[in-house]
C-alpha cells in the first residue's frame, strides 16, 4: 500500500512493462501523455513514440534492442515521446528490472529533459553568438579598409547561420540606391540564387531600413516582403523562410545594410535579432568611422597640395617672370623679344596653375551624383591645343562623366606638347568593349622610364624644373579616371622601345543611355 502510494504521487512519468507492454501507469503519466491510465495499459512504449527516432531507426526496432539489453541490469537513454497534443519531447528514460510477486516486470522512469535541452542550445547559441559579435566588432577596430572587415562579417554570420543567403550592401550619399558589398551562402534547391547587385533605397519595404534606420524581421509568407527585390524566386512557400533587413546605422545616418535569408526556420529569435541589430551598429559606426578619416585625410592631402603648389610652382613662376622684367630693362630689342618669350612662358605656367587648383577645386565639390552619359568625341575636341597635329577618329562613343571630363585629355595632350615640342605628333584612338570604353592616346615624344613609370600619377610636383616633371596635371588625370569609375595606366608606344613615345590607356565606364545635351 504504501508503495502504491508513492507510485501514485511521484511527480515522475512511471510505467511498468511486462516484456514491451505497459501493464501500470501512474498519474503523471496522463499529465505527460494526455492519456488516463486505463488507457495506456496495453499499449507499448513505441505507440507512444512517433515512428522514427533519431539516427533513422523505427521506434519498435530501437525499443526491442534496448530491452534485449535488460539481462545486464538497468539502462539509461535518450528517447522522443509524442507528448500530450502531438507534441515531440525530448526525454531521458531509465528502464529497470524489478519482481512484482512472482512476475518480473520492468519499470520505466521517464523524465521529460526538452526544457533543460532548449536552455543548453539557448546558450550554445548566444555563445555563438556573442562570439561572432566579439569578431565582427574587432574586425570593424582593425580593419584597414572596411571592404576587409565587411568580409569578415559575411564570413562569421554564414558560419553561424547555415543554409542562409547573405548579402551587405553599403549606400553612397545622396543616392537612390545601395550597392552590394560582399555576400556569401546559398539556399538548399536554389544554386543560381541571384544575389542583387543594387537595393532600391526609396521603395518600400527598404525606407523602413534606409530611411527610417528600423530592422525588418519577417517570414517569407508575410505581407512585408512585399516588394523585396527577387523575392519572386522563392516560390515554395510551403518551406519557412525567415528574412532579416538590418541596417547598418550610426548616429541616425544609415549606410548600408545586411541582408539575410534564413530557409527552414519560421523567423529569428529575440537574441538573434538583438545582436544582428547591434552588429549593424557596430558596422555602421566603423563606417562612419571611415568616412570621417577619409574626410580628414582629403581635406589635409588638399591643404597640403595647395601649400606645395604655393611654395614650388607659383613661386617659381613669379620669380621667373620678376627676373625676365629686371633683364628687359637693359636688354636691346632682340633680346628684349627673348625675355619677353620667357615672361609670356611663365605667364602660360601660372595661368596652367590655377587651372589646375581649380579643377581639383571642382573634383572635391563634385560627386558621382553628378556624372551622366556624355558623348565622349566633343571632349575630346574641346580638349585639342591649337597648332598640335592631333588625329582622332570619331567613335560616337557615350561614358559616364561629367563637364570635368576633358581636363584628362588636356592635361595629356598638354604633356605630350611639353615633351615632344610643338611637332609633337598625337594619336587618339577609341575601343567600345561591353561596359568600358578604352581610350588611347599615343605621342612621338622622347618616351618615359620604367621607373618613373611606377610614380607617374602621383602628386610629382616639378613644373618648371630643369627636368620639367609631369607636375599635377597627370595627378588629376588618375583622380578623374577614378572619380568615373575608371582607370588610366601608361606603357611605351612601341613595346619595349621607351624612346619611341608612350602610350596612355584611359578606360572609362560605357553608358547605354543617350547623351544629354
């Protein structure tokens, strides 16, 4: 009596078996199950399992071994029971060999060990996750360039999130779009999964992110994804599919974004989505972090260029004319027109100055927001110096640039006067490929040496030195080249025979759209 009692008040699920039929069942049992006790008995463990457990083996067939192992005494393992309302839980059960009067019968102690389970992968995953934030914020404080440290980020959230489609975009100011940065993963069944490369930044749902700074956190089934660039491949809805919209925010200012979508799960949890919105800010501060030291950086490399133009060129071109002046005082009039040659020359130096500054002026207040499709055969002939024989065929050719665009040929048809002499020979010549343009521009001139080679767009300021130097006119050159998302390199015009004249390949992005007038 006394044993019925404590198995009848022991908050533990107990069965006894006779072979693999449950003979008794105790209260709890009905609380676990959802079944009275009456109607467990004659039912077997593996009825009240579902068909497959855990490594690909049938209920039946695992519950037959395990009792075949009961000779040895009691046995302790894992097993999924259908609990009450269908549910699978994850228990541990203890199966014990005990007499009942002259019967032996086995008693199960069933524990139901899905709570302590769920609280261990709870915090396996936050481990995780704080890991990959500890990471990514490192990466974010190290990082030279922030392209490396989005790296990282992409790198560290695919190793957390497997089949998982990940993509960082990062915004330009004052444009309407964001462009992809780095992404990684793939979704099971989609392996051409096209990951996009820009993100309209004023449609809905991407001013929730990009304009207002919230995250989005959905399921594919949701009335949110509506409008979602490429969301029209995912066609299975019938699979879950959680999608995460961070943005990646500082002080109010959104700079980019990153995008994941998760397939086989219904959505992220509170902590996951916690620490994606604060890996979103930690990117968004180094960003912004970035910008302020390029903005620094610009703004002193600036001062200094105008300092060293200051000191060297405009100096130097003073000096020259104030000494021609003196000389034109007690000169005779044939070498009165001499001096005056040298004073006009040096006039021609300064006015290429202040050219110069001003049209670096207008390359730091200018922005890609301002480059357009621009017919590139007026440019070039606005470009063209009088007196030079210059030959160029019209190609009809459209780039993206803007009115800044014929300073480049300038300053190189400019430079190839200025070493060749005014005999100097010119050949300009244009290749449309698929998305470039190619401009080559060839002189006759005395050619440039493999080693100045390496330093000859960098800001050499020696105009009106003996060795006369390419001054910063080439220097803009490569600024403008990559302000239009292109690129200008120089090799020799015939290979291998510097002395021949050189060669500058200017590449520039094609534009498809006609040109605006």
């Amino acid at each position: 009596m006394f044993l019925d009692e404590i198995f009848e008040s022991s908050p533990q699920c107990i069965l006894i078996l006779e072979d693999e039929t449950i003979t008794r069942a105790n209260a709890a049992s009905e609380e676990f199950f959802g079944i009275i006790p009456d109607e467990l008995i004659g039912r077997t463990p593996a009825d009240l399992s579902p068909v497959m457990q855990p490594g690909e083996e049938s209920s039946v067939v695992r519950m037959g071994r395990l009792l075949g192992q009961m000779e040895r005494g009691p046995i302790k393992f894992g097993w999924i029971h259908t609990a009450a309302g269908g549910i699978e839980r994850k228990t541990e059960v203890i199966l014990t060999p005990i007499r009942v009067g002259e019967r032996n019968r086995i008693m199960a102690n069933i524990t139901d060990i899905t709570p302590l389970i769920d609280a261990q992968h709870k915090v396996t995953s936050q481990y995780r996750l704080l890991q990959m934030t500890n990471t990514v914020i490192h990466a974010m404080h190290t990082k030279e360039k922030i392209e490396d440290a989005l790296v990282v980020a992409a790198d560290e959230l695919h190793a957390l999130f497997e089949d998982t489609l990940i993509a960082i975009y990062t915004t330009r100011p004052d444009t309407s779009e964001a462009h992809l940065a780095v992404s990684r993963g793939n979704l099971p069944g989609h392996s051409t999964s096209r990951v996009h490369i820009r993100l309209p930044t004023t449609k809905e749902p991407y001013t929730t992110v990009y304009k207002r700074g919230d995250p989005i956190f959905c399921e594919i089934r949701d009335d949110q994804v509506s409008g979602i660039v490429g969301i029209e491949e995912f066609t299975d809805l019938s699979v879950p599919t959680a999608i995460g919209i961070i943005p990646l925010i500082s002080d109010e200012m959104v700079h980019g974004s990153i995008n994941l979508i998760l397939q086989g799960r219904e959505g992220f949890d509170t902590d996951e989505q916690s620490l994606l919105i604060s890996i979103g800010r930690e990117i968004g501060g180094a960003i912004r972090s970035g910008m302020m030291r390029d903005e620094l950086k610009t703004a002193n490399d600036l001062a200094h260029l105008f300092l060293d133009i200051l000191v060297h060129d405009v100096n130097n071109a003073h000096m020259i004319i104030g000494g021609g002046l003196e000389l034109l005082n007690d000169s005779d009039d044939e070498e009165r027109e001499h001096y005056t040659g040298i004073i006009r020359s040096a006039l021609d130096t300064a006015a290429e100055i202040h050219r110069n500054v001003m049209m670096i002026r207008s390359i730091q207040e200018g922005g890609e927001e301002s480059q357009r499709p621009v017919l590139l055969d007026p440019v070039i002939q606005r470009a063209m110096l009088p007196g030079v024989n210059i030959h160029v065929e019209p190609s009809g050719a459209v780039v993206y640039a803007d009115e800044l665009l014929s300073g480049i040929f300038f300053n190189l048809f400019s430079n190839a006067v200025k070493y060749g002499g005014p005999n100097s020979l010119i050949e300009v010549s244009v290749h449309e490929g698929e998305d470039e343009v190619v401009i080559t521009i060839e002189d006759n001139g005395p050619g440039i040496s493999d080693e100045e080679k390496e330093q000859l767009f960098t800001r050499n300021l020696r105009i009106g030195s003996k060795k006369k130097g390419l001054g910063i006119g080439l220097y803009i050159c490569m600024t403008l080249a990559e302000r239009y998302g292109g690129s200008i390199r120089v090799t020799d015009r015939v290979a291998g025979k510097k002395e021949e004249g050189s060669a500058f390949i200017l590449t520039l992005r094609r534009a498809r759209e006609d040109p605006l007038t």
